[in-house]
C-alpha cells in the first residue's frame, strides 16, 4: 500500500476511535515509524464474514477494536431497520470473558440503541447458547454474541443472530454483509444513561437466567433418578477461565450433584492464563482437570470453552486412567442414550429428527435408524443446524413437514439437546451427561462400556483429521489449486481402498466410479467440500477452512460389526495410517 493512501487510513481511523488505548497503540507505531505493522493493521478493514467478526485485538481496521466493532453494528442495524416491515425491532447482546468483551457489547447496544432498536444487554458476561435463547424468548429480530469461542487470548469477535435464535444464514449473512460495507461514516451513539432513560436500552440478567436454567432441567430425560442418584456422582468441572461456571455449577448443584471446579480455571480471565489455546477438545487444555480428577478418584471429568458452547468430558478406564472422549464419541453417545431413553419412556415423536453435519462420523446416523429416527445431514456449521430446524417448524418445505427435532451435533464437541435453543448448548449437554452417567452406574455400567456396546454392536468407528496450512499471499491460491486437482484427478484409491463414490457439494452432484455416472442429487447450499466414500464404508472428506489459509481432511474409517475391540484396532489403525500418507501426498504434489 502506498505510504499516503495508507496514513489516510490512519489518521481517519484516529479520528474515529474513541477508546484512548487502541489510538495510543497507532500514534506509539507511528511514533516509532513502525510501518510494517501499521500496514498489517491498516491494509484492509477486518472483514464481516457470514458468521460476523474475528479478528486480533488492537488498533486499526484490521484488527478487533471499538471502532471496527461500531461500524460493523451499524451495518448490522440498519439491515435488520431494512426488514422490519413497519415492525418494532429489538436486539440483545451477550459477551464472554475475553478481553475488552464488555466494552465492544456495551458499544454495539449503544449503536444499536442510538439507531431506535431497543436492545437488552446483559449485566455480566453470559454463555452463547444463554444469548440464543434469549433471541427466542425475547422475541427480538437479532442478537449479538461477543466471543472468538475458543480462539487464542489475543482474539476477540462477535457472531450475529437471526430472529429464530441461530446465526445468521442466507441471505440475511450476505445482507448484512452487503450493509456493513456501505457504511462510510460511524453515528455518533448517545451514551447508555440516556438510552436507558428512553427506553432504548435495557439491562437483563435473571428474567432470562431463570427460564433458561429452567428449560435446562426440563429437558431432562430421567429428573428423578439424577435428583435420587447425583449425589453420588463426583464431577470435576472446568469452565478454562470462560462463560460456563455459574450456570453449570448452579444448575447442576441444584439437582444435588456434586460439582468440584478446577480452582486455577474457575474466574473468568480473559488472558487465559493456564492455558495457551482454551479448548477442550485439547488434551492439554483438560490437563489440570484430569489430574483434579485423578486426585479425587472423579468419575466424570468435563470441560467448557469460553462461551460454553463446546463440551469435552474424560472418563476413568478399568484401571483408573481418565480417557478423553471425542467429539464424535460423545455424539454417539448422548443420540443413542436419548433416543433409547424416548422410546422406553414413549416419548418419540411420530416423526422424530437427528441432525448432523456432513464431515460428523455415519455412525450416529446408523444409531438415529436403529431407533427409526430420520437422520439427516447439513453443512459445517452449527447454523444449518438451526437453520434446518426452522424448516422442521414453518412447514414451507413438504419434505420436512412433520418433523420434530430430538437432538444433534457436530463432530467438533457441540451439541444441542433442546428447540428452546438454536446453537450448540455445553450447558444442556453437560446436565444430559451427568444423568446419563447416573443411569449407567445405576445399570452397573460406565460411560466406557456403553461406547464399546455401541461399537459391537454398529461396528467400530475411527476418526482422524488431517490439516495442512498454507501460509503467506498465495495460501488460498494453493487450497484453490489442490481442490482443482481433486475434482479435475480424483483419487481412485485411498488407503489401498477402491473410491465408490465421489460427493462435491459445490455443485450438488455425486459420481459412482464404477459406471461413471454423475447425479444432481445433494440438496445442501453449495460449498467447497469433496467427500470419497470408499467400498469399506469409510468417508474422506476435503474442506479448505473459511477462516484461515488451511485445509482439513477428515477421516472416518469404520469395520462391520460384530467385532472386539482388540479385532477392530489394528484394522482401523492399518487403514487410518494408508490414508494418511495418500492425504499427505496431495500436499507434496
């Protein structure tokens, strides 16, 4: 960028930014005649993507920051005032516990409320899944949630919500996007005293924490057993310094069982500070909850991420080692405990629903038919999970009339186990876990033993992702030029195995090998994903990330049943490895 054209860019960016500290990290780089990071700072504006913002905290329009976040609140505005139709709108905004979270929700309420929307901010920081269903039970036409969910301390973002209480899906994500860019010029926000004493702007905190600890535990399955039998179940918790103490500890405590913190990751904290990525699909993230485990002899360990979407749990094996349990793994679990327990109770519907997305493992899918219950399959993203779940609802679409939706989730630990919610809920599915702990001990079971029954009994499965980043201008290019390759040369064997069939859901179309027909067949949005289903049965599925220059394969390899464990193992060890090193050599080719 040239040298004038890029300090035009600063010094009307100073001239907007209102928080003292993010101008004073330009004029300290400016002073310091640090050009090289202005320009990365300064190079373009942080974009609005179809989930909202996400981005390094910090000055300038590249990064996560008061002016970044009003400017993109304002776009977000006025394309909800748009289509109201004449309607009164409202919106209500959550953070999480990153740092500056409640600085940017208090700005977004202000620009929202300064634009006549009434907004509801929460007092204190709440979970994502607590901001959808306040969405629903508030009746407003968007929400904001102020979070980077799991992503590194020094990111923050936010996500923006329909009126149904899921993120935003066609075409209002492209229609706000469209809005966001048109904005040249920031309003200046009253400040919240004033909205307040007009009315634009409301607090919330119990009217909504209430009904939705409420709906929690009316969404159990077996009440009684937990209230009879919790408290014998030892449960160490982690929040990893985020969203989802209060309600988890609260709400499970209530239902007497005995929830032990970690202490170092109790307080929210923003700086993350025992932790380098909080995540709980990382083991390392769950380090200090698995030796707390160890310690009191646990016999569930779980673990939130920041905006207490995500879920992790570990588990003791028969020798009292604790055994991280997947994404997958857990999904399997929670579908086949909730359906079993439907239908022992008579509590399925006539025409009950599963969802999934397409890169989670096919065996959920046999554990949802098992049970009679339609599986069906949507894009990455817990959106289209939502947003399919709308379908269920409004009746516009014959082939979904009649529905009603029992439960779903992703492979990356997000679930979501009720409709008075539409995104993943760690909350609900870490009350589901425990009473499902409950009813296995009640039946002299583990959670361990169940999985390995479900195993034997659909034929064990095996998942493994294989990612590969591509850094530097050219990264996306690179992506662009592998997928190429894949359509143009797909890969006739993965892993030893023959390619049945070759998915692309870019073009909605699937290709049998062997007679070489191609049908239009696949219903979902276009997206750039191939999958390879091979003659084992096991999936290959190529997505290049949307956030970051990466590309992820994820594999799920899988025997037929009937086997034991130590049967399946080497199978499934033998195939994952083949395809691997397959997947490695398109990287090098």
């Amino acid at each position: 960028m040239e040298r004038t054209e890029l300090q035009k860019r600063i010094d009307a960016y100073l001239e907007n930014e209102e928080t003292p500290v993010f101008r004073d990290e330009v004029k300290n780089l400016l002073s310091a005649g640090n050009w090289e990071e202005l320009e990365d700072r300064f190079y373009r504006d942080l974009e609005f993507g179809t989930g909202g913002l996400r981005g390094v905290i910090g000055g300038g329009t590249n990064r996560m920051n008061t002016f970044v976040v009003r400017r993109a609140t304002q776009g977000l505005g006025a394309y909800v005032l748009e289509h109201a139709a004449g309607k009164e709108c409202s919106a209500v905004i959550a953070y999480d516990s990153r740092r500056y979270s409640d600085a940017f929700s208090l700005e977004a309420a202000r620009i929202l409320a300064t634009m006549g929307i009434k907004t509801y901010l929460f007092t204190s920081l709440r979970p994502t899944p607590v901001l959808s269903f306040a969405v629903r039970r508030l009746g407003a036409s968007t929400g904001i949630v102020v979070t980077a969910s799991h992503n590194p301390p020094q990111y923050n973002g936010y996500k923006a919500y329909w009126s149904g209480g899921g993120q935003v899906v066609p075409p209002h994500d492209t229609g706000i996007i469209d809005k966001v860019l048109t904005v040249s010029e920031v309003i200046k926000s009253l400040s919240a005293e004033e909205l307040m004493r007009k009315g634009l702007l409301v607090m919330i905190d119990r009217e909504i924490d209430e009904p939705y600890a409420q709906m929690v535990k009316d969404a159990m399955l077996r009440p009684q057993l937990l209230r009879e039998k919790g408290k014998d179940l030892k449960i160490v918790y982690t929040p990893l310094h985020g969203t989802g103490r209060v309600p988890v500890e609260t709400i499970l405590g209530s239902l007497g069982v005995t929830v032990t913190t970690v202490p170092e990751q109790r307080e929210p904290d923003g700086n993350f500070p025992t932790v380098s990525y909080p995540n709980p699909e990382e083991a390392s993230a769950m380090k200090l909850a698995l030796e707390l485990g160890k310690k009191t002899k646990a016999s569930l360990v779980l673990g939130t991420d920041p905006d207490a979407d995500r879920i992790g749990i570990a588990v003791p094996d028969a020798k009292g080692e604790y055994v991280l349990v997947t994404g997958n793994q857990l999904g399997v679990l929670l579908a086949d405990y909730i359906f079993m327990t439907r239908k022992e109770l008579g509590k399925m519907p006539a025409k009950p629903a599963f969802i999934k997305t397409i890169v989670t493992t096919e065996l959920q899918r046999k554990i949802a038919e098992s049970y009679g219950v339609t599986s069906f399959d949507v894009l990455t993203g817990f959106k289209w999970i939502a947003a399919l779940m709308e379908s269920f609802e409004s009746n516009s679409d014959p082939e979904y009339a009649g529905y009603a939706y029992i439960c779903g989730g992703e492979e990356s630990y997000g679930y979501l186990l009720t409709t008075e919610v539409r995104d993943k809920d760690a909350v609900s599915a870490a009350v589901m876990v425990a009473e499902m702990a409950v009813y296995l001990t009640a039946k002299g079971q583990t959670i361990l033993d169940y999985l390995y029954e479900l195993y034997r009994r659909h034929g064990w499965y095996r998942e493994t992702q294989i990612s590969k980043g591509f850094a530097g201008a050219s990264g996306a290019q690179l992506m662009a030029g592998l997928m190429t390759r894949l359509r143009e040369s797909p890969p006739k064997t993965l892993g030893g195995i023959a390619v049945k069939i070759i998915k692309d859901y870019k073009d909605g179309t699937s290709l049998d090998t062997a007679s070489g027909a191609k049908t239009k067949d696949l219903k979902l949005p276009s997206s750039n994903v191939l999958q390879f289903i091979l003659e084992s049965g096991t999936v290959v599925s190529a997505r290049p990330s949307g956030t970051e220059p990466k590309i992820k394969f994820y594999v799920s390899s899988c025997t037929q049943p009937g086997l034991t464990e130590n049967q399946a193992a080497p199978l499934l060890d033998k195939e994952i490895e083949a395809i691997k090193k397959d997947v490695e050599g398109f990287f090098v080719q």
